[in-house]
C-alpha cells in the first residue's frame, strides 16, 4: 500500500469514531437515534478528505499516519466538546476549517523547500517574542498572561510563538552545533560550551526566565526551555549541556517561586489539593484541581460513558471549571475511563514516534533539528497538562493539543503537522531514492 | 431502553480506536525494524561525527569508492567519515545550500564551489564564497583543472582529487 492509500483507509476508523461518538451523545440527551450522527461523520470524513487529497497532490511520500492520528484526536475533541455545550463544539468545527485551511497554506507556500524558511530565521524570532509579550498588554487569566484580545477574537499567541522559536533555534543549532562542541572545555568531569557561544546559550535561558517572570506561566516556559534543550542534545550529542540548562532553569523556578506569588499559590495548590483551606479559596485555591482528580476517579477502567460525567449540577457553577480546555483530558478519562485515557496518551505517543522517525529520516540538519524540535514542543505540552490534570506537577493552563477548544491552539498546532509533513515528505522521498 | 446501545456504543468506540492504534503501531514497527536490520545496504559505516549526527543527505550521493570514474574523497569533513567519496563525473556544487555535496560547515557559503567537466578534465572554480576555497593550500583564483591527489578545502573541510 503507498503511503497515500494508507492515510486513506486509516481516516475511515477516524470518522467511524466520530459517528459512534455522536451517535452516543445522542442517545444520551434525546433519548432517541437521529441520523445526523452519521451526517457529522460523513461530514468530518469529508474534511478530512480535502486535507487528504492535498497530501495526495504535494506531499506525496510525507509520513502517512501523523494526519490520520490527529484526525482521531481532533473528532475526539469534537465529540467531547459537542457532549459538554453544543454550540462549542460549533465554533470548534468552524476553527477545525480554519485550521485545515492554515494546514493547506502552509503546504502550499513551502512545499518546493521547506528550507527557505531559515533565511527569515531573525525575523520569525522576533515574531515569536512579540507573540508572547502582547498577552502582557490585556488582564490576567488566573494570574497568568496567556491570551490577548484582537477585537472580538481572543487567542494565545504563545501557541504559535512556539513554532517560531523552534524555528529559530533549529537554524541557530543548525549553524554553530559544530563550534559548540569543537571548542568545549571539560572542567570537573563535565563539559561545558566553549565562552563565546555561551552566550546565545544564556541568552535562550534568560528569555525562558524572563518568559516565566513576565507571563508568569510555568508550563509554557517549561514546554519552551524543554524544547530548547531537547534541540540542544541532539545537536550536540551532550548530556552534560542538558544538566546544565536544567540545573538552571530549576535554580531560575526556585527564585521566582520565591517573588511571585501566582506561582507560588499553583505550587501549594498541587502539594495539598484536599486542604479545605485550599479547596475553599477564592481565588488561586486548589478547587480545581480536586475537582479534576475525583472526576478521572469517577471513570474507572471503562468510564461512564458519553454523556454521563457529572460536569455541573443544575444551573449552579459547574462542578468542574474549564472542562472544555484544561480539563477537558478529566472529562475523557470520566466518560471513557482509563482505557480512553490510555487510548489519548497512546495516539500521542505514536504521533510522537512518527515526528521522531521523521528527524531521523530526515537528510539535512536543519531539518533533523525543525522535525525534532516541532515534536519535543508538541510532547511537552502535553505532559505539561495531562501531568497538570493529573496532579504530576503543579498545573498550568496550556491546552490539549488537537483536543482542547481554542482557535489558536488548533490552527498553531494543524501549521505545526503542516511543519512535520513537510520535512516527512522530502525526507522519505530521499529514503527511497 | 437505548441504555444497551449507549453502552454498546461506548465499547464499539474503544474497540475501533484501540484496533486502529494496533494497526498504526504495528505499522510503525515493521518501519523501525526495517531500519534496525538490514534494508537498503548503507554505504560506508554511517559516519559520526564530533556531534554525534551524521548527515544521512550525504550518504545518498556517496558510493564505496569501487569506482574509477573522477571523485572526491573525504579527507576530513565534519559530518563525514573519512575515506566516503562523492563521485563527481558529471561535476558538481559544494556548499552550505540545497547543492549535490552539502558541506555541514559554518564557513562554507550555501553554494561554495562548482566542479565542472571539460572534455576529459575536471576544472574547480570559486562561487564568490566568503572564506574562499583552497586548492593545495592555495587561495583559488579564477578556475582551475584537477589533478589527481590534489587538496580541496573550504573552511573545515578537506577532500582529496582522485581519478
């Protein structure tokens, strides 16, 4: 089977998902079987066949499972957010086009050579710090500055300052990981950047830390820095660079846990969620965070079902806050139980191994580090907040890739497959050649 | 009662998913271990480099050096294990770009240098690159033929003229 044909038997799983989701949304709020289950399946498998046949025509060799595996995951989202209000699952539809439309753009302008993208390399940077300071112009959302208002469209830049900057550190890594290692001094057993290109290093650091102080979010910064050094280690094959850019960036969290009171409030949340001090705060209380443990517990091994998690009570404020963005990942493992959870984790964990393969099938550095970069972002904010709902680390509101409602999140993330295709599809062809 | 359907739907909706990550995972796998044992023979010992990444790009265009036709032989080039050749018949461009012999070095300019046939010779001319091109250790001027056993180095890297 060609790669082309694979991704097209693979999306008929995808919408069949879909119906059966639906379908059991139904059953559940009417009491009755409509058919219009099956027509949001055809139509989402309609979609998906648009976006399938534009691989088709100019990507034709690139990776043929990573757009597959996002179609399950984006009618997961679909389904769940369709259970929980129906006219977000409406708007989320509507930015689900939208994003297939940026999907498409994206492929169309770079499909010749993704390459040319390194010669804006300053300017994609300074795009991206841009992006993840305007949210400082608006008001905080729970303490953090995380989205900004252009008119009637509110979005968080920070999804798509993180293309940038992977971008951008994989042209810089692209051009001086050779100086980086060449001119290393070991001192006490570990190796450190030679002093000139220390600089640069820091100054990645620097702007996590100013990142975490100005925006005050943890887990953005976490997924920035995470995927800054995950570029660095493949870069230079140094372990060593990585402790250090570790070491410092718990010794920059430990500060400003010290100063920043936001932070620290999240932290004590995470240590102590059942604290009736906590749960009964205000603001900055742990309530949410309980709130999401006992509804994953409510689940069990099969869940309770579509329609069945117990979001609100009556028209009182819901039981549990942000269902539809930060935790809608509880909502999952409530209705289809650990087995759906496992079932969401594994589908990422496998787009993860295809964005890996696709670095190293790729043939050219800059390549290998964009593909490896695209996919360490993506793995970390996922971890970031399934760990966050899960109470692994303290939580921090970023969104569920592909999953999540939010306009931003799912156009930033469709250029960022866009991104992962491209670099599949030459790499592949090259494989084969 | 649509409560057996509802929960009739729910396993379906498992049993679908979790079928469609057991074909995508077992895809995956045969492509992994295809590249673990054997597949396309890879020429030369995939080279390491001081980074620990080797330029696979490179490796599409080398040969093991059977051949007699003209080729450059890498004397050392960061990415590149020594002794790898570029067969270089037809002519060729180094540099940093999108060219037949990438150079992972950052003093080569993206389109370095041209190696070009004439008639039975081989003839190597500067592109206008920043750092230059050195032709036994010699700053190139204007084009010059190849000679077997000649040096050809730009910035880093060294290959050696073989016919």
């Amino acid at each position: 089977m060609s790669a082309r044909n694979r991704e097209l038997f693979a999306l008929i799983p995808a919408s069949l998902l879909l119906t059966a989701g639906f379908a059991a949304v139904f059953i559940q709020r009417d009491e009755l079987l409509s058919d219009l289950s099956l027509t949001y399946g055809l139509i989402f498998l309609a979609l998906c066949l648009a976006a399938h046949l534009v691989l088709r025509m100019t990507l034709p060799d690139a990776d043929p499972y990573l757009f597959a595996l996002v179609a399950v995951l984006a009618c997961f989202g679909l389904v769940v957010l369709y259970r929980l209000d129906e006219q977000l699952a409406r708007d989320q539809a509507k930015w689900f086009v939208v994003g297939l439309l940026f999907f498409t753009a994206t492929i169309l302008a770079l499909r010749h050579d993704h390459r040319v993208l390194e010669r804006y390399r300053y300017v994609i940077a300074l795009g991206g710090i841009v992006l993840l300071l305007l949210p400082r112009l608006g008001s905080p959302t729970n303490g953090a500055y995380l989205s900004f208002s252009l008119g009637p469209i509110s979005f968080q830049p920070a999804e798509l300052a993180k293309i940038a900057i992977v971008i951008f550190l994989a042209s810089y890594l692209r051009d001086t990981r050779q100086v980086l290692v060449v001119g290393a001094r070991r001192f006490a057993g570990i190796t450190f950047p030679p002093l000139k290109h220390l600089g640069p290093l820091l100054a990645v650091w620097g702007t996590a830390m100013g990142l975490l102080f100005v925006i005050q979010d943890l887990g953005s910064s976490l997924m920035f820095f995470g995927g800054f050094l995950a570029l660095v280690y493949v870069a230079t094959n140094r372990i060593s660079f990585v402790l250090i850019g570790l070491a410092l960036f718990a010794l920059g969290a430990r500060v400003l846990y010290a100063i920043r009171p936001t932070i620290e409030s999240r932290v004590d949340a995470w240590l102590h969620p059942f604290d009736p001090e906590l749960y009964n705060q205000e603001i900055g209380g742990s309530y949410q965070v309980a709130q999401s443990i006992f509804t994953q517990a409510d689940g069990g091994f099969f869940g309770q079902g579509f329609g069945q998690a117990l979001i609100r009570l009556g028209n009182e404020t819901p039981l549990l806050p942000a269902a539809h963005t930060d935790f809608i990942y509880a909502v999952i493992t409530d209705e289809l139980g650990l087995m759906g959870a496992v079932a969401v984790l594994l589908v990422y964990l496998l787009i993860i191994e295809r964005g890996f393969k696709t670095a190293m099938l790729a043939t050219d550095s800059f390549s290998k580090l964009l593909a490896t970069g695209l996919t360490a972002v993506l793995a970390l904010q996922v971890f970031v907040i399934v760990g966050g709902v899960t109470k692994l680390i303290p939580l921090t509101g970023v969104t569920l890739p592909f999953i999540s409602y939010g306009g931003s999140s799912i156009v930033a993330n469709f250029i960022l497959l866009a991104l992962l295709l491209l670099v599949s599809d030459r790499a592949r062809r090259e494989a084969v050649a | 009662m649509l409560e057996p359907v509802s929960v009739g739907l729910k396993f379906a909706f498992l049993a679908v998913l979790y079928l469609f990550l057991l074909w995508v995972s077992r895809s995956a796998l045969k492509d992994l271990r295809r590249d673990a044992f054997g597949g396309a023979p890879r020429a030369p010992v995939a080279a390491q480099d001081e980074t620990g990444m080797h330029s696979a790009a490179s490796l599409g265009a080398l040969d093991g050096g059977a051949q007699v036709s003209p080729r450059l032989v890498v004397s050392s080039v960061p990415g590149l294990a020594r002794g790898m050749s570029y067969d270089v018949a037809q002519g060729a461009v180094l540099g940093r770009g999108d060219v037949e012999i990438q150079l992972e070095d950052p003093f080569a300019s993206s389109q370095h240098a041209r190696l070009t046939r004439q008639g039975a010779i081989l003839v190597i001319e500067d592109l206008g690159s920043t750092n230059g091109t050195y032709l036994n250790d010699e700053l190139l001027r204007g084009p010059q033929p190849l000679h077997p056993g000649d040096r050809i180095r730009i910035g880093d890297s060294t290959f050696t003229y073989e016919d």
